[in-house]
C-alpha cells in the first residue's frame, strides 16, 4: 500500500496553482474539469518522493472552510514540506513574499517553521536533523 495523495483546502485554486508552483517550485501534474468551476488538480515536488502528489482541494464544502479557519487561527498547519537547508529555504521563500510566523526554530529531532500559502492555509517547513 502507497500513499498517492495528500490533500489541502485552498480558498482559490488559481492562486493556489500560482503559488504552490511559481512560489514553492512544485510542477502542475493534473488539471481536470471536474463539472462547474472546480478542478482536479495537483501539484508534485521535482525533489520529492516519485508518483506522490499534493492536491489543491476546492474549499466548496462549507464545514471545510470552517475547519481550514479554525486551523489557521489556532496556528496549526495542514501539512508539513521537507526541506534539507531550511535557513536558506525561508531566505528564498522571504525573497519572494511568503510571510512567516517567526524564525525556523530547533525541536528535538527537527528545525522547523511555519508560513502562510496565501489560499488559508499555514505550512510546516521542516528540516530533520542527521
């Protein structure tokens, strides 16, 4: 058994798109009509595990956007990204305007910090320690 997907509620699936892939440095891997204004669509990491895929999630459900804000307000993220060099990761992503709850911080086994995708969602970036 594999995981193939992964998902999170954007607020916008173009600006999603934009961000996920102009921003991060993800590829676009799937776009498919799915009936009306929403999409199938996902993204993958050129760095990441092959065949695994981030799905851009419509939040056309309304409990969704409920549970998406209360996440966001409590400052838990929806998922967390890998990074080997997480002080340049942040330096990069600053570069381009992502903002960032703070400074990546030492945590056991990990050094991590949280930032913002723009679609209302906070995101773990991770670096594991050797």
């Amino acid at each position: 058994m594999q995981i193939k997907f992964a998902s999170v509620t954007v607020s916008d699936q173009d600006k999603a798109l934009a961000f996920y892939t102009e921003v991060l440095g993800f590829e676009k891997c799937s776009d498919i009509a799915m009936g009306g204004v929403y999409r199938w669509l996902t993204v993958t990491s050129p760095e990441g595990v092959p065949g695994a895929e981030l799905v851009l999630e419509p939040a056309a459900f309304p409990p969704a956007l409920v549970y998406q804000k209360a996440l966001f307000d409590a400052g838990i993220p929806a998922t967390a990204l890998i990074t080997k060099d997480i002080h340049a990761e942040a330096r990069r992503l600053r570069e381009k305007g992502v903002v960032f709850r703070g400074e990546p911080q030492a945590m056991g086994p990990i050094t991590a910090v949280i930032f913002e995708d723009t679609c209302g969602n906070l995101l773990n970036l991770v670096q594991p320690h050797a």
